[in-house]
C-alpha cells in the first residue's frame, strides 16, 4: 500500500503525457486544406448509392451526411435544385476482384481511397460551390494520407464534375433500399 501513491502519479504522468501527445498530433488535411475531421464519423452515414467504374475497375460506395441524405431525399439533384451548403458526399473506392466462391460475381478488394465532396457555395464558389478532398488508405497501416501534391489538385476534380453541371455537379443518384 506505501507505493499507491507512486503508483496514482505514474497513471497521472502516463494520462498527462497521452493527451499532449495526441494534442500535439498534426490534423489530417488535403493539400487545399479540407480536412478529414468534416467525414470522421463517415461508418455512420447512409448509403446513398454505389456504382462500378468500369475503366478503372473498381467499385464506389457513396455515403453521405444526413445532409445530404435529406436532400436525396427530397429528389435532389434531379429535380434541379442544388444541394443544401453543409451536405457532404463520401466515396469510398476499392478494386474490384471476382469472388472467390462465384467467380462471375464482384466484390472489393481493400479500400484504396476515400474522397469526399463537400457542399459551401460561398467558400467554394471558383469550384461551383463545392470543395474536394481525397485520402489514399493505407492498409498495412491502417490509416488514411492525403492525395494530391499542391492546393490546386481540386482542378481535376471539378473539371470531371463539370460534365454533371446539371445535376449541381453530382453524378450520384440515389439508389433507394425499397419503400419507407
């Protein structure tokens, strides 16, 4: 019982030093400065749809924020209307490789990236309204990196996206699950 004490200032110290440890860790952010914190709780978010990308073999899971999903909802983008400033799409790419058990099935393979896009119209307007982020995975280490070399890689982004201008830049549809 006499090294209690010691004992209590030792789990005191190890608590201390944890916390300014994670305190001093750098945020997770693309070179434009998008963070990852905006999609952090993305394991909790609808699915809104998924899609196979044929040249680059690989499939998408598209999540979104209960922003977005309330926009779907509502039959956004088709009807015409832009999405709400705050709605955030997440898409989650992986390879896809024949299932091993039914061979003229797909599936994913490892996560290879995540990519979101997020909804601000005044913050984003020389990306019509929508600013981009995308994170390799990086499986042995099981954490995320950020992608792209200099603040400008958004260009890419919204250049592909501009073929959906229509649909406020959004290819995704929603694929609903059956009747509510």
């Amino acid at each position: 019982m006499k090294n209690q004490p010691m004992y209590r200032g030792a789990i005191l110290l190890a608590l201390i030093l944890s916390l300014l440890i994670l305190g001093c860790q750098k945020e997770l952010k693309a070179p434009n400065g998008l963070s990852f914190s905006v999609v952090k709780n993305y394991h909790h978010w609808p699915l809104i749809s998924f899609s196979y990308r044929q040249d680059l073999q690989e499939l998408h899971l598209i999540l979104g924020n209960a922003t977005a999903f309330e926009d779907f909802l509502h039959g956004i983008p088709d009807n015409g209307h832009p999405f709400t400033d705050g709605a955030v799409l997440v898409r989650l790419v992986y390879p896809a490789r024949a299932n091993p058990s039914f061979g003229q099935d797909l599936e994913p393979g490892r996560l290879k990236r995540l990519d979101y896009m997020i909804k601000d119209a005044e913050r984003f307007k020389n990306t019509k309204g929508w600013g981009y982020a995308s994170f390799a995975y990086l499986s042995q280490e099981k954490r995320f990196k950020p992608l792209g070399s200099s603040a400008d890689f958004f260009r890419n982004c919204i250049q592909c996206h501009e073929k959906a201008r229509k649909r406020d830049y959004v290819f995704t549809s929603y694929s609903p699950k059956g009747p509510r």
